[in-house]
C-alpha cells in the first residue's frame, strides 16, 4: 500500500515554514537576553549574531508534529460524525477529508504513532534535553565532563525508550553500548563541524532528505515522515545561516542537529509499521 507523497510535502512545507516564522522573534529574544557569539579575531562577523538556529528548528520540527498528533485525534474522534455527515450531504464530508487528511492516511499515522508512541515521546523528550543541554552550553560555557554526562544520560533515555541499534546481535547491553556510542558520535561530529556558514545545517539537510526518500521508497512512512519534518525545519533556517548568517546555531542547534540525524539514522528498523 503506498503512502500518499503529498503529506511528505506537506510535512516540509509545515515545518519549513514554521522556523521561517519563528525565527525573526527567537532571533529578537537572543539579542534581548545575550544568547549571541561576539565577534573575534578568529571570527568574520563584526558585529554579535544571534544564537537562534536551533531553537528555530525545534520550533519547526515540535509545532507541526504537535498539530498533526491534534488533526489524527480530532479526525478519530469525529470519525462517526462524519460518517454521518456523509449521508446526509456528500459533499459535506468529502470536504471534510481533503480539506484535513485521507481517511487511509489518517489510519496508518494512528496506526503507526499507536505502536511507536514510547519511542517516539522518547525521541522527542530527547531532543528538547539535547536543545537545552546546549543552550546551557552557550550561555554558561559548561565544562566537558559536565556536557559528556549531559549528553551520555539524553543519549541513555533514547536507548531505553525503545530506538536501539541491535548489529544483528542479540545482546541488550551491546544494543544499549553501540547506541549511546552511535548517538555521542554524532552529536560531537555535528558540534565540531559547526565553524562555517551553512556546513552544519547543511549536511543535516541533505542526510534527513536522503533518509526520509529512502525510507518513503520502502514504506516506512512513519520514519519518512519525521525525515521530511526535519529537512523542512532545517531548510527553513538555511538562508539566515548561508551564504551571509544573520542567526548561528550555536551549541544548542549543533547538538540538536547530530541528535536528530543520530536518530533518523536508527529509526528504519520501525519497518512499515
């Protein structure tokens, strides 16, 4: 059964414009509250740019995945009603499911995020821990032990809510062990490379497109579906950052970056649902 590519559109152009919106006012509350990288010498900006990146693409990626969670419960519960709309005034009703969301498409969501919930209230609760691990980290500069224990436990809570790496090894405490390491890797990966304009969030870009086209291909439309929620958040922020950066990602939008990509990177073995 393919899954219909027009709410992958719509799941980039949701989350793209979102960050596109929210961006502008997190930029205003970084320059309020001095959440900016100062200008250097090792630095080609001359004046503070704000740290907003990462908050925006969280506010891309969480508002529209809230909002769709709302649209499926709001369809299931009215379900009956609509049915009965539909006897009484076609018309009524097919308005009803273009207008939100195909019947069969609504199913399968529900379907899916019904058996994926701990996973992926995990995931989520993950990348806010992660989003306000690195704020701490550019606000207050955190030691590494401190910032390496942060991101052991965030990647740890991943692990135990259900997304593992398992190698074909049926091992649990490998399977925890190769995650944590996996996700760590990535995270710092993500952090060190943040020293352009547009490197970062581009390859992060790239990797969720490439992911969320792959997984489409085979049918995981849930995975597909968080893909294209991050490429579009990603995407959104792309022109503050490139060529010229009005907004920087900071620790905050690095470290979520890495998570997100860590975890798209795990999450085809959700399978078809």
């Amino acid at each position: 059964m393919t899954f219909p590519f027009n709410v992958y559109l719509l799941a980039v152009a949701g989350s793209l414009v979102t960050t596109v919106a929210s961006l502008p006012l997190w930029r205003k509350w970084c320059l309020r509250t001095g959440l900016v990288d100062a200008p250097g010498h090792r630095k080609i900006h001359d004046q503070p740019i704000p740290l907003a990146g990462g908050l925006a693409v969280m506010t891309g990626l969480l508002l529209p995945a809230v909002l769709a969670a709302f649209v499926l419960w709001l369809q299931g519960t009215n379900a009956n009603h609509h049915e009965a709309s539909f006897q009484l005034n076609p018309s009524f009703h097919l308005t009803i499911d273009v207008a939100v969301l195909n019947p069969n498409s609504a199913f399968l969501l529900k379907h899916g995020l019904g058996r994926r919930a701990l996973e992926l209230g995990g995931i989520f609760l993950g990348a806010l821990a992660m989003l306000w691990l690195g704020w701490l980290d550019d606000k207050h500069e955190l030691r590494p032990r401190a910032k390496f224990a942060g991101q052991f436990l965030i990647a740890a809570l991943v692990a135990a809510s259900g997304a593992r790496i398992t190698l074909f090894v049926p091992n649990l405490l490998f399977s925890y062990a190769i995650t944590i390491l996996w996700i760590l890797t990535l995270i710092n990966a993500f952090n060190f490379m943040d020293n352009m304009n547009g490197l970062c969030s581009g390859l992060g870009l790239i990797a969720a497109l490439l992911i969320g086209l792959i997984s489409a291909y085979h049918g995981q439309y849930l995975v597909a579906s968080l893909c294209f929620l991050t490429a579009g958040a990603v995407l959104g922020f792309l022109p503050y950052n490139f060529p010229r950066a009005t907004a920087f990602l900071g620790d905050c939008g690095s470290h979520l970056l890495g998570y997100l990509m860590a975890v798209l990177g795990i999450l085809p073995h959700f399978g078809p649902c």
